[in-house]
C-alpha cells in the first residue's frame, strides 16, 4: 500500500523515551518523497525511567523537557521562534501487544474506495475497545476480494466482498497515561504513539526485506523489542524485559566494580564472543570506593566476555522462543537486523545467527535526512529517526485519524473517537 507523505515544508517532531537515554528530532519535510531535513537534536541520559515505564514522574518530566529543550534551541533559527507544540513519541515494546484480525466489508459490485478500508479498520478497533488497553496501531496486513487473496493495494478494484486481515497493537494504558503525563507537563502535545520496534524497522530496513520478510531486533537499555515484518507492514511485535543496562549490572557485579566503570569496560573491551586472546589480554577493573586506584585490579579480558555473553546469549533466545510462540519464527524468511544501542558490542552479530540461526546484519538509519550528525546516525537513533518516518508516512494507521475520516453516516463513524478524547 503506498503512504502519502506529510506535505513539504511542515515540521515534525520525533521524542525517543528510552530506559537510558532520552532523544529528540526536529525535522522539516523538504520533498514529496518525504525526505527530510533536521533542524534540532536533543538527547542526554534517561532519569526517572526503568525498563521502559516511569518510575519517577517528576524526574522523568525534567529529562524530557530538557531534551526538548536543547532540541528547540538548536532549531529556533529555523523555526522562526514558534515553539514546539506536538511530539510523536514511541511505545516500549513491554506495554504493546498484538492482535490479528479478519474484517469483512460488503462491496456490493462497487469500486473499493478509501472508506471501504477505513470502515473494515474501524471495525476492527470497535472490536478491540477495552477499558485498559489503548489502541496504538491499526495496519492493514492484506486483503482478500471475493476470494482473491495476497492483493496489496484494493483501491480501485471492483468486487462483492472484500476481507481485510488486520494487525492491531494495543498498549497498557497506565504505563501510556505516565508518559502522557510527562508530555503535558512539559507542554507538549502528544501527535501520535509508534512501537519502538515498529519506528527502528522503519528506520533500518530496505524495501526488500520489508517486503521479503525480516525481523527486527531493537536492544535498548533496559527493553529488547521485537517487529515482525512481511508484506511490507509490521505483522507482529513483542518484547522481552531485557537489555544493555542488564549487561553493564552484571559486569558491575561480577568484577565489583561501579555501574559507571562496568559501562566503559563494557564500551571499550566487551564482545559477545570470546577469542583465543582474550586470556592473554589484562585490563584494569576500577574497584568500588577506591577512587585513588592504589593497587591496580587486573583481570584477563576473557573474564570480562564470560560475563557478558551468557546475558546476551539469553535475550536472544527468548526472543526466539517469543517468535516460536507466536508461530512466525520460520514463517517470516531467514533475514534478521539488529539495531539499538546495546547491539552495538563487537562479536553480537556472530552470536545473533548463532542463536537465531538466521542472517544477521546490524542496522542504522537509512531513511533520508540531512542535517544528521555523525554521533547520532547510529543504531542508538534508530527508533527516534524512524518516528519521523512513521509521522510523515503512515498516518493512515493511526486509531483516531481512521475514525476521524469515516465517512458520516456509517454505523462506524459513531463510534467513540477514544483515543482523540484520551489524548
């Protein structure tokens, strides 16, 4: 299904809220193609948030509006002054969860039109309703007209009964009502709500593999998230309690040595595999309280990498085991791309296919932007680049935009519009 982008000229803003780092893109929309050009970047560590919820609202807040902040007065020139009123944000992939669905639409002979679609999805959302869910996505997967099915694009085509195979993210509206609560306590308004997952592949992968079948891993700080893609959409996502931040604990530890000192020993001397020289190889491990380092702590590098890669070694298996469950683990082709800031430790792709017993390749941001420095073009900025990206394209899978545009008259267009209300 071809999106249409937001038109050129208008300005976007993506707020990536993660376990340990908070980041934020303004961006204008310079072509038709939807290519984009950033004005402001904002990012620092994350205060107040643990394996993907609030646990601190007011120390949360004061994060994100400071991140906001650097972000506006690095693009005030550019913006003329005019504050910034309306962020898309993301969704940890621990509070979503999907749900597949079969709408049928009567036809009746006639050309299917855009309000055929919308009434099919809107009548999926009314199925979903439930007082602590709150709705996120709604994708259209595929659809079938009067028995034809892996049809991409109906509009135009004629038919008695089209059936639309729906894939629906819900999230836990608690957690989403925290974050709210953040945003519009820094003045924001919230545009739109995109899986963290959802937002990396739309960063990271190729037409291709979209299209081909392909799984995205995003290993954050404290969540790794997954997004199933197949057909050109998301087809399922889900997430496991596990990321970076768990690493660096049990490097902390296992060698008794500050969260501070296990992140850089992390950063500068980890790998996922072991190598034959890392016995031989010696580092410095900075015990805890001995700020003079009086007697240096030496450990072979091997002790290091033995710590790491059994944590490592367990989020990919059980994010093997959820893809197993949900019944897409051999389903979706061979391709898997690792981004995020934790896939960025050497020997994680080797140990990725491995694991998975898939083709791995670390992935980046790919999506058209100028103005992107070089420090935040990495896998770290995949989920806040490719918030931009859904913003810009998709839309037309956001709830409350499908039951805005249905036409009136139809039993549907009566349906609560929830989420405008909630939001």
């Amino acid at each position: 299904m071809k999106h249409k982008p937001k038109p050129k000229g208008s300005v976007l803003a993506a707020l990536d809220i993660g376990s340990s780092k908070i980041a934020c893109f303004i961006a204008r929309v310079v072509d038709d193609e939807g290519h984009f050009e950033i004005l402001g970047i904002g990012h620092q560590a994350a205060v107040g948030i643990k394996n993907g919820a609030v646990v601190d609202l007011a120390a949360a807040e004061s994060s994100i509006r400071r991140t906001v902040h650097a972000a506006e007065n690095m693009a005030a020139a550019s913006m003329k002054g005019f504050p910034l009123r309306e962020v898309v944000i993301n969704v940890s992939g621990v509070h979503a969860r999907s749900h597949r669905f079969d709408v049928d639409v009567q036809v009746m002979g006639h050309e299917v039109t855009d309000n055929d679609v919308r009434r099919a999805l809107a009548k999926a959302q009314d199925q979903t309703l439930k007082e602590d869910r709150e709705l996120i996505h709604t994708i259209p997967a595929g659809y079938t007209i009067d028995g034809h099915n892996s049809i991409r694009e109906p509009r135009g085509m004629y038919g008695q009964a089209m059936e639309v195979d729906i894939h629906l993210v819900t999230g836990d509206r608690g957690a989403l009502r925290n974050v709210a609560t953040c945003i519009e306590r820094s003045h924001l308004d919230i545009a739109a709500l995109c899986v963290d997952s959802y937002a990396a592949g739309l960063a990271s992968l190729v037409e291709d593999e979209m299209d081909l079948g392909c799984t995205v891993i995003d290993m954050g700080g404290g969540v790794s998230s997954v997004a199933v893609f197949q057909g050109g959409s998301m087809i399922f996502c889900d997430a496991v309690p596990v990321g970076g931040q768990h690493v660096t604990s049990d490097i902390a530890r296992g060698l008794t040595t500050s969260i501070a000192d296990a992140e850089r020993l992390k950063t500068l001397y980890g790998s996922a595999m072991a190598a034959g020289t890392d016995e031989n190889e010696v580092i410095d491990v900075p015990q805890i309280g001995e700020n003079d380092h009086p007697h240096p702590h030496h450990v072979p590098r091997s002790l290091l990498v033995g710590i790491i890669q059994p944590r490592l070694e367990e989020i990919l298996e059980l994010i093997r085991a959820r893809l197993d469950d949900s019944g897409l683990g051999s389903a979706v082709g061979r391709r898997v791309v690792l981004t995020g800031g934790a896939s960025q430790i050497p020997g994680l792709r080797d140990l990725g296919q491995l694991v998975l017993d898939k083709q791995v390749r670390l992935g980046r941001p790919i999506i058209s932007m100028s103005g992107l420095a070089e420090a935040v073009s990495g896998p770290a900025f995949a989920t806040t680049a490719g918030l931009l990206s859904y913003i810009s394209t998709r839309t037309d899978e956001i709830p409350s935009e499908i039951m805005a545009q249905v036409e009136p008259g139809t039993m549907w267009a009566r349906t609560r519009h929830w989420l405008r209300e909630n939001w």
